[in-house]
DNA sequence: CTCCTAAGTCATCAATTGATGTCATCGAAT
DNA sequence: ATTCGATGACATCAATTGATGACTTAGGAG
C-alpha cells in the first residue's frame, strides 16, 4: 500500500518526501474523515484507516495519541471550516447534503443522533452541534415567533441528520440515489415546516 | 411484551419453575429487544443480554443459534405486532414515538438509517422496512398525485427515524425530554409537509 | 426412589482491535 | 562520509466479544 511515490527527487521544496510526518498525519486525518463519515467511530478501525491512508496503523497512536483523539481532530478540522450554519439556508443545505452521494454526516452531525462511548468527544461534539445548528436555528424560530423554537429546532437537526445518515447508509434506495437537487426540493419542504407551525 | 417475574428459587411453585426453556427464551428475547433498541446490534454484547434477562449468556447460542438469528427473532417479534402502517396516522406516530423516554427506534425502523453488518440481516430488515413504512407510504402519495411519491416517502421515513434515533440518544436534550403529545405536533407538521409539495 | 434427558453453569477458545515497544532506516546537519 | 534524531515497519500485548463444549443438576417418567 505503498503507492505514493511521487517525484523522487525535486527541488528544494520537497512536496512528495519519503519520510515526512506532516503529510503521513495529513493523510491519516484523511483517511479518518472519510471512514469516520461512512461507518461512523465505533465501526472504523485503526487499521482501516491506516489502510486507507496508505500509512501504519501505530503511527495514528503516535501523532495524535489514539482513536479517539483522532476523531476529535476530525471533529476539529470539520468544525474549522463550517461556521454557525442556517439549517434553513438553501446554498448550507445543499453543502450539508454533501456532493458525494456515498458518504453520512460529518462527526458533529453524526453526535445528534449516535451518541459516543467517551463522555469527553460525547460533550464536545454536542457543543459544536448546538453552536453550529441547534441554537442558531432555535434563535431564528425565537425571533420569527415560532411556538417551542427549541424544540423545533432540535426536530429539524434530528430530521435533517437522519436524511443524511440514511442518504449514506443506502438502505433506502431512491434516497441514496437522488440527484442533489432533487432531493433539496424535498428536504426544503420539510424544514420550511418545522418553521411554520400548524 | 410478557411482565414475567423473576425466577425465585425460594419459591417451589409451579409458576416460577427454575428450570424452563421456553421462559429463558422470552427472557432473552426481550432483553435483547430492550438493548437493541437502546444501542443497536453492535453495540449491545451477549453478556449484556444474558446479564439483564437474568439468564446466562451461552444460552443464546442455544436457543437462538447466536447473536445474529437473535436479532432476526427480535425483529420477527417487533414485526408480528405492527401491521403495515400509515406513517401520516396520528395513532401510528404516536405508537412509533413510543411512551418510554429513552429508547430509539425498533430492530426494522432503525434499519433505515444503520446498515447492519449481516447482509442477509440488513436485505430482512430493509424489506420489512418497505413493506411496512415506505411502500405504503409512497403508494398513498402516489394516490394523492404527490410529484415524487418514491423519494418523499423515503425522505420522511428517513426523517421520522432520525427523530427517533435522537430522542433515543439524548444528545438533543429537549427532543429527548419532550412531552410525546407535544412532540407530536412538531413532528406532525414536518410530516404533513412531506406529502405538501412546496 | 431411580434414571435420564433437558436445562443451566462454567471455563475457555479464536478472532478482532486498540495500543505499545523495539528495531531498522531515512535524511539532514555537520 | 559520518552521525544521530526523526520516521516508519513490525511484532506483540491486553482487553473485548461471540461462540463452543464439557460438566453439573434439576425434575419428571417409570
């Protein structure tokens, strides 16, 4: 699994080093981020993702501390680039839904609706998915007059994380294979609803 | 399910008989249905079930030929009771939102958004998932000339378990707490929204 | 009461998995 | 070219978990 040999020998920026720890930790982060996302922490093992990343397992011990640290620098590295997000925004939604039809909820996502075995990453993630989703929302439903903002809030997330978990699941065909579009139309509908009471 | 006692060996009664096959079975079967729904397949052990029924562990091998064929009979069971059922039904929402507080979806519901391992498990669950949920569901959108009866159908199911799995997480605090009538309303609205093209 | 089968208990196995330690090797600085 | 710290490969450990088989015992048949 030793595929990346890239140009042996450059110039003085050496982009494709034989040894460099920086880009093995690049590729594991890699790796995890998308193992992460497709079956989720329990179900992805170290080996895997050392497979993937076409680097030794032992190393995720040694330059991130073990599994479970590596899934908070994914959560971390998600979180990085995704600011407070409006569920109801369409351009976020479709960024939620992701191009890649193959693939569920990010980490922070994913803890709305599969709780994690550590209380620590547990209490994290939570607090990113309230900082980025739930409370954002649940303040526009407030502002907006919406009934039980908090709740509706938490219903959309929980809908919408269980579209995108089933979308990457593919027990449900149709939904698996949709083309983005089309089934924003149909996800617009539902969380415009949790937005409009009665 | 049966509100059986437990076996007291004081007694010599009839009724509490220490030794019976057919007990142990129930026994372990509602275990093993309480845990699932709880955590899923993978994260619920032998040991965890045999240690809640009361019963040990190695007899699930026997009577039931493993963790897996378990999960089956689990499944058959939550199967038998639940006809094919209109998720737009207030009744049936409410039946599938469930009384107890902190339990997720049944064996065939949360197939919808967790593959299992088991190929032949994961073909069973899915096709109880559409013979019982999506099919009617999208043949009565279909009736009702919804555009695309197939894709909605999905997309609410899909949504509905996400709540379910939520409430049975307790990552979204106030979804897990909620009142079930009040919950009702909330998820009430996203349904109806389903089967109301924008 | 005596037996004998079914029921239950227990020890243990094999596979998986996360983690650790050791050792070889690369590669940059001198 | 030599040296030495950083990097990675590999073997292995300990814990978990599903499963199996041998042994013990209850409890009804005769």
């Amino acid at each position: 699994m030793k595929a990346e040999r890239i140009p042996e020998k450059t110039t003085g920026a050496p982009p494709g080093r034989r040894r460099d720890a920086g880009r093995s930790r690049e590729l594991l982060l890699d790796a995890a981020t998308e193992l992460f996302a497709e079956r989720g922490f329990e179900r992805t093992t170290t080996r895997d993702i050392g497979e993937r990343a076409g680097v030794d397992a032992a190393l995720i011990a040694r330059y991130f501390g073990g599994k479970t640290q590596l899934y908070i620098a994914v959560m971390q590295a998600d979180s990085g680039d995704n600011a407070p997000a409006d569920l109801l925004d369409e351009d976020r939604q479709r960024a939620l839904l992701g191009r890649t039809p193959h693939r569920g909820p990010g980490p922070v996502v994913r803890a709305a609706l599969v709780p994690h075995d550590d209380p620590v990453v547990q209490d994290a993630s939570r607090e990113q998915l309230y900082a980025r989703l739930v409370t954002p929302l649940s303040e526009r439903f407030a502002r907006e007059g919406v009934p039980k903002p908090q709740l509706r809030a938490e219903v959309a997330v929980a809908a919408f994380t269980g579209i995108l978990l089933a979308r990457g699941s593919g027990a449900l065909t149709e939904l698996a294979a949709a083309d983005p579009d089309e089934l924003l139309d149909v996800v617009r509908d539902l969380l415009d609803a949790a937005a409009a009471p009665g």
